[in-house]
C-alpha cells in the first residue's frame, strides 16, 4: 500500500506543475510509497527524448488552446484533458522494471476490483478486454522512482489524434474508428462518474495521507520553472535531419534536407529542377529560416516582409511553409 500525496487547496494548475510535484515527493517522502492524481486543461506531454516536430501537431495545439510541456521521462507523446486521470506513483525502488510490473499490476487489480477484465501488458500498459485504457512513463533520480501515466476515463478523441500527429490530413471516421479499436476508456465499462472512480482509486490503493504545505506548493513551483524554459522545451531536441519536399505546379520539384538543433532549423541543402532567381537560393531562405521551428506559425514569422518568389521562380510563401511542414525524419 501507498500514502495518498494532497495538495492544500483545489486551484487549478498547468501540467509540469504536477511534474515538479512528483520531484518534491521524492525529495521529502519518508518510508512510505506516495501516490496521486490529477487532472489538467487540454494539453500535449511529449517524452525527454522525442523531437517536437516529429511528435506534436504545434499548429493545431496552438488553433486549439492546447498547451504542451517536455517531461524528463521517456516514452511516447501523451494528450491529456480534463476527462483524462494522471497517475504519479513515487517509490524507493531502483529496479525499474520490478518497479513498473508491480505498480500496473496493482493498478489492474485495482480495475478487476470494479469488475474489469483488466490486465498489465509487456509495455507497462494496463488493457482492459486487450484494449489499453493506460499507458505510463518512468524515470529515475538517485534513490527514487517515480511512475506515472494516464487513465483514460473519457476524452476529446478528435484532439488525442490530432494534437499529438503533425501534418496530418482531416480526421475521418474510418480513422478515429481505426484509433477507438486499439483504445478504450472507462466510460465505457463503467457507470460510476469520474469522482466515484477516482474514490476507489484512492480506497484500493492507499492506505493513508500526506498532506502538503503552502511551503510545499512555493517549492513545487520554484521546481516548475526549469519546464517552462524555451531551452527545456525545445532544446533538449536531439540534432536530426529531415527531408521535406515535393513538386508544385508552375515551380517543379523543390526538396531541402534540413538539420534541426534544439528543435530549430541550423542548416539546410536545396535541391530540384526548379528555376532559381539568385545565383544561390539557399543563402537567403537559409538567413531567414534559421532559428525556425517547423510549424506553420514560427515560419510565418521567419518569412514575414519577404516573398519566396524573388529567389525561386513562382514559389509563394504559402507553398514553401507547406513544404517545410510535411516532413519525413531520419
């Protein structure tokens, strides 16, 4: 069994919030595992060692209101909502997968204890009927652990899909159907609202309390600073090289191989049979995209005062910000 971890008030916070909170507990906590839950606004968590570009729709996230934050473990690239359960389970084990296999288990027959045919896959997932209804994350810091994942009760499926795929053409039914076969939520199974679950949540698998302080939440928030910094979000982005490119009507086929650094355009090489009208067109698309992130947006931004057509016969900034958004990574 494990302490239940509360905050001192209910005010409503952003998500690294909560990952600075996972920090704190496992600086403070005593001989006693630590658990809790939480729930955010719409917004997109992306692993210590994914590229942005490869893994979060910015444009859409931005159309939308959906905020996205680095998180220091590894895995894959999450949305959560408000509809969406956030587990953060922090122990004194260093094994990792020991770690792992126990917590999805116990959080399985924590479901089972519902009536769920709920189970732990190989992945660290928890299924229910062979769909996954959870998916969790793990990193360690000397001494500690932590865990922590989705439950997913309900959510905005059109956003998950979206929100966290760039470049992606208009969702269509047959897609989101494709999508709802491999997931499920608890919505489905069960009749109890989202309070009730979260009560049995706590119930099963707690067995007591550690309350925080309003000297806790100044510290988590002094721990939530290094999250929102541009060098945290985009610049831990390992170098890479995509290629983008295609061919236009009226201007023929332009391709760049682009290299990112810390999610950045730093270098690109131009090629195509396209008609260049500068005796090298990749020297000032090169001075005005460097420093680019590659969503729509940024190279708005990077583009603006300037025509593309002046150094590429015919090519409109509409077309080349289209290019250098549908990308293929190395």
């Amino acid at each position: 069994m494990m302490k239940y971890l509360s905050l001192p008030d209910n005010a409503t916070r952003i998500l690294p919030f909560y990952l600075a909170m996972e920090e704190h507990a496992a600086h403070i906590m005593g001989e006693d595992d630590l658990f809790f839950m939480w729930q955010v606004e719409p917004t997109v968590i992306f692993g210590r060692n994914q590229l942005i570009a490869s893994e979060v729709n910015v444009d859409y996230c931005r159309e939308h209101g959906i905020a996205f934050y680095r998180r220091r473990s590894g895995g894959g690239c999450v949305y959560a909502d408000r509809d969406n359960i956030m587990f953060s389970y922090i122990t004194r084990s260093d094994e990792v997968q020991t770690t792992f296999s126990a917590y999805t288990n116990a959080v399985a027959a924590m479901l089972r204890g519902l009536g769920l045919n709920a189970s732990a896959s190989d992945r660290n997932d928890v299924m229910i009927d062979g769909r996954k209804v959870s998916g969790n994350a793990f990193y360690h810091i000397p001494g500690r652990s932590i865990v922590h994942g989705t439950m997913l009760y309900a959510t905005n499926m059109e956003h998950m899909l979206n929100a966290i795929t760039p470049s992606r053409e208009k969702l269509t039914s047959k897609g989101v159907q494709s999508v709802r076969s491999h997931i499920t939520t608890l919505s489905e199974h069960l009749t109890m609202d989202i309070e009730a679950f979260k009560r049995h949540v706590r119930q099963t698998l707690c067995d007591g309390e550690v309350m925080l302080t309003a000297d806790d939440v100044v510290q988590i928030e002094r721990l939530t600073e290094p999250y929102l910094e541009r060098s945290f979000l985009w610049g831990n982005d390992p170098r890479c090289e995509i290629v983008c490119g295609g061919r236009i009507d009226g201007v023929g086929s332009i391709h760049l191989n682009i290299t990112l650094k810390g999610g950045a355009i730093h270098d690109l090489q131009l090629t195509g049979d396209f008609l260049p009208l500068c005796e090298d067109a990749r020297q000032p698309l090169l001075e005005r995209l460097r420093g680019a992130q590659l969503d729509e947006t940024s190279l708005q931004a990077a583009l603006n005062g300037c025509d593309a057509g002046q150094w590429i016969l015919n090519l409109t900034n509409e077309q080349l910000i289209t290019l250098l958004t549908t990308i293929k990574k190395h």
